[in-house]
C-alpha cells in the first residue's frame, strides 16, 4: 500500500465538497467537526483511503459513499 508522503492543501474544490459533506450530516443530525470534514472531503477528491481510529468518520461514510475509510484500533 502506497502512503502519501508530501504535505497536501485543500483547494477550492475540497471547501466545496466539505460544504456539501456538512450540509448533509446537518440533515441527518450527525454533525462532525471541520477538520474531519475537510480531510474527508480531500480524500474523496483524490481517490485517497483515509485510515484513522476516530469513529467520527463513519458519519462522514454515511453520507458519501465514495469516501473510502479504514478504521483502525
């Protein structure tokens, strides 16, 4: 498994995307913080797996099927 290893912005696309992410887990009354949805909406933009132990991206999952998410103990 290739692992990102360069610093990566969020561009106009991501705060796009990460809007539309917040948009829908207000709806479902499952908000997430800023940041998570950011860096969600920054791995669906780019294909990327995110791999983390914080349970909150599982709303996140919810809500954007493309979002690919490995949780980890």
């Amino acid at each position: 498994m290739a692992f990102v290893t360069e610093i990566i912005y969020p561009e106009k696309i991501d705060f796009t995307k990460a809007i539309q992410i917040a948009r829908k887990l207000q709806e479902i009354g499952k908000p997430v913080g800023a940041i998570d949805i950011i860096n969600s909406s920054m791995c669906i933009n780019r294909g990327f797996k995110f791999i983390t132990s914080d349970k909150d991206y599982k709303s996140v999952k919810l809500v954007e099927p493309k979002f690919k998410l490995k949780l980890v103990k």
